[in-house]
C-alpha cells in the first residue's frame, strides 16, 4: 500500500478471500487489514465470504500441491471477482498483495490476474513485483513494526492439513491458529520458514496511470 499510495494512485483495498480456512483464520486476518487501511486512510471494500463458492470451485484438486492446479483454480475465483468488481465501479488498474507471499509462486500469482483483466476492456492488471527493490524486506519490517499476525499457511483448509501434515513428520507441533505474531520473541517460524513438501495425489506490466483508481 505504500508504494502504491507513493507513486500518487487513488487506491482501495478490495478483501475477497473465501479461500480462507477456518472462519476465525479469516476474520482474524481480515481485522488486520481493516486496522491497517485505516491507519492510511485507505478506503476497505469487504466482500463476501462465499465459501460454497470456492469449495465448488476447487473440487476434485483437494490433492493437489502447494503452487499446484488448486491455486491457479483459486487465483482465478478471486480475481475474477475482484475484476468485476473493478470494472463496476470504476477502477481501471488492479493489482494484488498475493505477488509478495512466500507461499506462492509470482508468476502464477500475474497469469491469474492478467487473465482475469483480460475479460474486461480497458482494465489492467498492474504486474510488478512488489518483492524487488526491497519490497519483500520492507513487508517484513512493517508486520514487526505494527505486530501483524504470523501466518503459517496460506489460508485454504487443503494447505492448513498438508502443513500440518509435514510439520508432523519432522516432529514439530502443529499450527495453533491466532497465537504467532511479528516481534513475539516466542515465534518459532520466520519468513524463510520452508513450504511444506508436495503432498502425492489419491510481462512487468504498467505503472498506473498518475492518480488512477486503483484496487
């Protein structure tokens, strides 16, 4: 957000995550991003959580791999939604936090998004990555700085059981949802924490235009 805010853009947070596994996961998670775009007086759009929606969407990939079909499947949900959503009200640039996650590969994370642009004429999706030029140290420092929340998973109940799962295989406990936060001296995982391994199967784009709508 800040970068975004700096390089003179109108921009609103647009909070689409259905993916999001348990329900006190996602609101917790939702609640830091209300607290934050708050603080930078940026206007906080709360869509639905269609859970139905996304486990429809997702049948029949619940084996798949971390990075794997399961999450271009939900990139596109969610973008598709957020696209819709752009385009009914104004925005003409989109972009996305997920770039940035540890947990997800970029270039998958950018096919989704342009994709979902494509559908509508006249709306782009901004693909920069927003971990260059120290942007992955910058996301770092700002969650120690406010206390954010430490995720140990991306968010989806398919990827809570394969972390839990490969957690228990090297004898560590499992994922206590709401307990790690950035600066808690007791955190056991950092951000160079490793992905849990594979479960087996049963264009840099453009910069917004100057104080464009973007979301």
């Amino acid at each position: 957000m800040e970068r975004i805010l700096a390089a003179g853009a109108n921009l609103t947070v647009f909070f689409y995550n259905p993916n999001i596994h348990p329900r006190r996961e996602y609101e917790l998670r939702k609640q830091e991003n209300i607290a934050f775009a708050e603080k930078l007086s940026v206007p906080f759009i709360d869509a639905d959580y269609d859970t139905d929606n996304w486990f429809s969407r997702v049948r029949g990939l619940e084996w798949e791999p971390e990075r794997g079909v399961r999450c271009s499947v939900c990139f596109d949900l969610r973008f598709e939604r957020t696209a819709l959503y752009a385009v009914e009200y104004g925005f003409r640039v989109f972009t996305s936090s997920l770039g940035i996650s540890r947990w997800k590969d970029f270039e998958q994370v950018t096919g989704a998004g342009v994709r979902a642009a494509s559908r509508y004429p006249g709306l782009l999706y901004w693909t920069y990555n927003w971990r260059k030029l120290g942007g992955s140290e910058r996301m770092i420092a700002i969650s120690r700085e406010e206390g954010f929340y430490q995720q140990e998973y991306c968010g989806c109940l398919y990827s809570l059981r394969d972390a839990n799962r490969w957690r228990t295989s090297r004898g560590r406990p499992k994922i206590e949802l709401g307990k790690k936060f950035y600066g808690n001296a007791a955190s056991e995982t950092s951000p160079s924490s490793p992905l849990p391994e594979p479960e087996p199967a049963p264009h840099r784009g453009p910069s917004p235009t100057p104080r464009a709508r973007t979301l």
